[in-house]
C-alpha cells in the first residue's frame, strides 16, 4: 500500500467516530423533540441545535452535520422530504433592541415582545441549499428551492425558487398546471 492509500484510508477512517457518534446522540435528540418522523437523518454531534421541545421534523427529512438551529420561543416545523445543503442556519427568533439604558446582552427573556419570537415553517419537499440562513416568521412554501448563500426574511408561496440576501423569487419550478400534475402523480404514489 503506498503513502497516498493509506492516507486516503486513514482519512476514511477518521471520519467513523464522529458519524458514529452522531449515529448514538440522535437518539435522545430525536427522543427530546416535539415531534420527529420516520426516517429523520439527523447529525447532532456536529451541529448546533437548541430548543429541541421547539422543533418538529417529518417523514425523511436529512439535516446535515454543521447544522444551526436555534428554536427559541417560538416553534421550528420543518416538512416531510425536506433536504438541506451544508451548513444550514434557521432561528426562530431575535434579541429586543428597543430598551434604553440596557445593554442588548442583559436584556432578558421576560422582557422579549412577543414579536421577538416568530415560529419558521418549512413545509414538505423543499430543497434549501448551502449555507442558507432563515429568520423568524418565515414559511417556506412546498416545493420550493432556496439557493444557496440566501437570507431569507419572508415568506414563498409553493413551489417557489428563491434566493438572494435578502431573498426574493427567483421564479416558479412549476406552472399552475404542471403544480397540478405534480400532486396528482405524487398523491398517486402514496
């Protein structure tokens, strides 16, 4: 075996552990969330995520290792077949800016408007690229593509293709009738 394979092979086996461990963690996160589907891929070892009595996945969903979720006050629903590209950021909320005399830091949960804390909804068969960052009071409509890098802000209808800082449609995937047979075959598939 010359040097290139055996470092090929090392580099190979480093990786083990950390999925591994990943693999035995998921568990109990999956265990301490308001809901989690079937088949949820989940890497909590090598993400961030807080607020787990907050957060709600489907059926098939993957969330990637390098993962941010922050679930603050507010709920994070995401759908069924959702798919994340690396280093996904979604929080439900913000710090208050508003009180004179006091430093953002010490402001404390106690003093949060309710407009501070907003639940996200991604809904089922989205696709969010790499290194996307979505903020609080954000629905990410069906069958929507976030592009990569985006920032989103607002809301998209279904089947939606956004992207931009802040986020803005890019286009439709489908037209109304396309949107039609989509769901139709899908439904059929069930």
């Amino acid at each position: 075996m010359n040097l290139t394979n055996l470092n090929v092979l090392l580099t190979k086996l480093s990786l083990i552990f950390p999925y591994l461990w990943d693999k035995l963690w998921s568990a109990f996160y999956k265990r301490a969330m308001k809901h989690c589907g079937k088949g949820v891929y989940l890497r909590p070892m090598s993400s961030d995520i807080k607020g787990l009595e907050h957060l709600s996945i489907g059926d098939g969903t993957s969330i990637p290792k390098g993962s941010t979720i922050y679930c603050t006050g507010a709920p994070l629903t995401i759908g069924k077949k959702v798919i994340f590209g690396p280093q996904p950021t979604i929080i439900t909320g913000d710090h208050r800016i508003d009180i004179i005399g006091k430093y953002i830091i010490d402001v404390t949960v106690a003093e949060k408007l309710p407009e501070n804390d907003l639940p996200v909804v991604i809904e089922d068969d989205v696709w969010i690229g790499a290194n996307v960052t979505i903020l609080k009071g954000v629905t990410i409509g069906k069958g929507s593509v976030v592009a990569a890098g985006a920032v989103v802000t607002k809301s998209c209808e279904p089947y939606s293709i956004i992207g931009g800082v802040p986020a803005k449609l890019i286009k439709m995937r489908f037209t109304p009738e396309q949107i039609v047979e989509h769901e139709r075959i899908l439904k059929e598939k069930q």
